[in-house]
C-alpha cells in the first residue's frame, strides 16, 4: 500500500515538471526584451529596437522585480519560469515592476506582440 502511494506521488510529480518543461499550447508572444539572470534580481540584457519594452522606455540593465504581482524575482521563483512569466498569448497585457540604477522603480504595463523564437 505504501509502495503504492509513493508511485502514486513520484507520478503526480513527474507529470507537473512534464508540463513546466512543454512549450505552451499557444505560439507564444513577449515584449521584445530577453531577460538575463543576476542577483538579486533578473535584468533586461537586450531590448529591441521599436518592440513594446522599447516604446515602453525599457533599457538594457534595468531589473525585474515582479512580473503581474504574481512572480518575484528575489530568488522566490527559478529563473526559468519567471522568464516564462513574460510570455503569453499576442496581444495579452503584462505589467513589470522595474528598478532602474539601483534607486528608481516604477510600473509599465505592456502589450506582448513580438513573436518568441528559439535561439533568441
């Protein structure tokens, strides 16, 4: 019986990181912006030319402190899904929290349009 169980669980747990590493069932879209990990917090490596982030007055080396409220970047939430967290369906809203030069945060809420490619 407590084999059993334990299955049960290694199971149920092996199925949820199978859906964490599977691409998501919409061709997903993002702000024009890939995100770089560092400490505390994950900062914005590359901003594109005319993308949302751009128009938005995103620049190379501001830092995420949340994405929607719901992920924080304090070493709360991998790297990984957090990054994930700013991709979406096109034309769906996220809102940023971002600390620039180390003293000035501020909110943006921005329309993910730019498509994702590998290799980006």
């Amino acid at each position: 019986m407590m084999r059993s169980a334990i299955f049960a669980l290694g199971l149920a747990a092996f199925a949820v990181l199978a859906r964490a590493d599977a691409p998501p069932p919409y061709d997903p879209h993002g702000i024009g912006a890939r995100l770089a990990e560092a400490e505390p917090f994950p900062v914005f490596a590359e901003v594109k030319g005319g993308s949302p982030a751009a128009e938005a007055g995103l620049k190379k080396g501001d830092a995420v402190i949340a994405i929607d409220g719901d992920y924080s970047a304090a070493g709360r939430v991998p790297f990984y899904f957090f990054a994930r967290g700013m991709q979406g369906p096109q034309n769906s809203s996220v809102e940023l929290v971002i600390l620039r030069d180390q003293r000035r945060v501020f909110t943006v809420k921005l329309r993910r349009t730019v498509a994702i490619k590998r290799g980006w």
